[in-house]
C-alpha cells in the first residue's frame, strides 16, 4: 500500500499581541492507505490544528500537504471531517444530512437515497430516517455525522475527538461501530484523541505529540490483531501499549503544566 498522506516540514503560528506564538514545529507526518492513526498528546499541543490543516480549513505558516501527491489548499470532498459537536444541520432531516454532499455534487436524487439509506444500516439507524437532529440523542446524532462523511466516499476520514462529548457506555459502542466500519471498508483515517484506551484501541498506529510547541515525539504501530473485539482490552498486549503512551503523554503533560506556570 503507497502513501496518500504527506506532511512535509509543517509549522504552525498564530499572531499574538506579543508578536507570534509557535503552536506547531515543522512536523512530518507519512500515512498510508487504509492506515487508522490515532493521535495523542497534552491540551493545546497542535493536535487539532495539524487536523485543520489536513482538512484544508487552517492554513500552515510554513511546510505543505500532500493528498495523493497533490497539495491541499483548501477543503474539498476528498477529505470527511467529523467534529466533537454535532455539525447536523438542524433544519434537515437524517435521512436529508446524510444526502447533503450527495446532493451538493449532483448526484440523481433515486442515487443519493440508496447510498444514504445504505450507510444508515451500517451505523444503526435505519427506521430514524425522517428524524430530525433535536430529536436524536448524543450518540444518534454523531452517527449521522460518520454517515454523511463515508457517504461522500472521501479519500480520508478527518476525526477530531469525535466521541468526546458522549457518556462512557455510547462512547464505548461508537469506538465499536467505527472500528467495524474501517474493517470492512478500509477508509484511510486520522482520529484525534484524548483518551489513551481509545487510541490504542481504534488505532493500527498511535502517534504522541510533544507539549507546545507540539511535534511528534512517538509514533508507535498497535500490535493487536483484526477483527478486534472490545475484548482485547483485557490482554498483556493492550496493558503494555497502554502503559507506554501513558508515560508519554504524562511527561509532556507535566512540561504543558510547567510552561503555563513559568
């Protein structure tokens, strides 16, 4: 399998009134397809800002991305980006969300219903079709979101904590459901955590960003077997994984701690 992501030399500032802060060291980032990277490190170490800019909606101060050799300059249809808040649109119904890219590029409609209503079987929510948002739970309405994205066939699915906002037991069934959906579709992935358990989970490659100015300090391959079952998180392998980027993610935590006091 060749690379269909390249970050090359990227580097982050943002103006301040001090001048500029760097929250991003020119970092290289090589992914493969059908790679599931999930990425770890301390609040504010560039994380979610290394994804923006993958997703086209940042833009570096130095350094470029490639997709398929080609830069990105923008956001376009060959990257699906899922956020923590549920982005639905509140007007529309499931059914009408999961259709809008669908729509937008001109498919037929009779299409753009057997390709949404396909996808609502595959993340659990077939017979909610004419709901709209405020009538879903948490859960329910970021499965809409990961319909709409994979709908669109992206080259790339874009996570930015996307099961952050949910209660423990429906985050737990969305890491399952996902998980499931890569191994039968082998959508090329970059999923921005929190959460230890979750990245070594979901993950086929965990990569650990340093305190700001953040870098990638670790990037480890996750040697656990597909299909995973939940299950794998009650063995040696999943315990030894874990307590490593534990360490990692602690040392850079208590340096983010330390600058702040400073």
């Amino acid at each position: 399998m060749g690379t269909i992501l390249e970050v090359r030399g990227v580097e982050r500032r943002f103006a301040s009134a001090s001048g500029s802060t760097l929250a991003l060291q020119a970092t290289d980032l090589a992914v493969a397809e059908n790679d599931f990277i999930t990425i770890l490190g301390p609040s504010g170490c560039g994380k979610s800002t290394l994804l923006r800019i993958v997703a086209g909606l940042d833009r570096q101060t130095a350094g470029e991305v490639l997709l398929d050799g080609r830069r990105i300059d923008g956001p376009g249809a060959d990257r699906g980006m899922v956020f923590q808040s549920y982005t639905l649109f509140p007007w529309l119904t499931v059914l009408d969300n999961v259709c809008f890219g669908l729509r937008e590029r001109g498919l037929p409609r009779e299409q753009q219903l057997d390709i949404a209503h396909g996808f609502l079987v595959k993340v659990g929510l077939k017979g909610f079709e004419r709901h709209y948002p405020k009538q879903l739970s948490g859960g329910m309405q970021q499965r809409t979101a990961i319909a709409r994205a994979l709908a669109n066939d992206p080259r790339m699915l874009l996570m930015d904590e996307p099961f952050g906002a949910l209660d423990h037991q429906t985050r737990e069934l969305m890491q399952e459901l996902l998980l499931g959906i890569w191994e039968e579709q082998k959508k090329t992935v970059l999923f921005v955590t929190h959460d230890i358990d979750e990245a070594v989970f979901m993950g086929g490659r965990v990569v650990v960003m340093s305190a700001r100015p953040g870098r990638i300090k670790l990037d480890r391959v996750v040697p656990l077997p597909h299909p995973r079952h939940y299950s794998v998180k009650t063995t040696p392998g999943f315990a030894a994984m874990k307590a490593e980027l534990t360490e990692a993610v602690r040392v850079e935590v208590m340096k983010a701690q330390q600058l702040a006091a400073a």
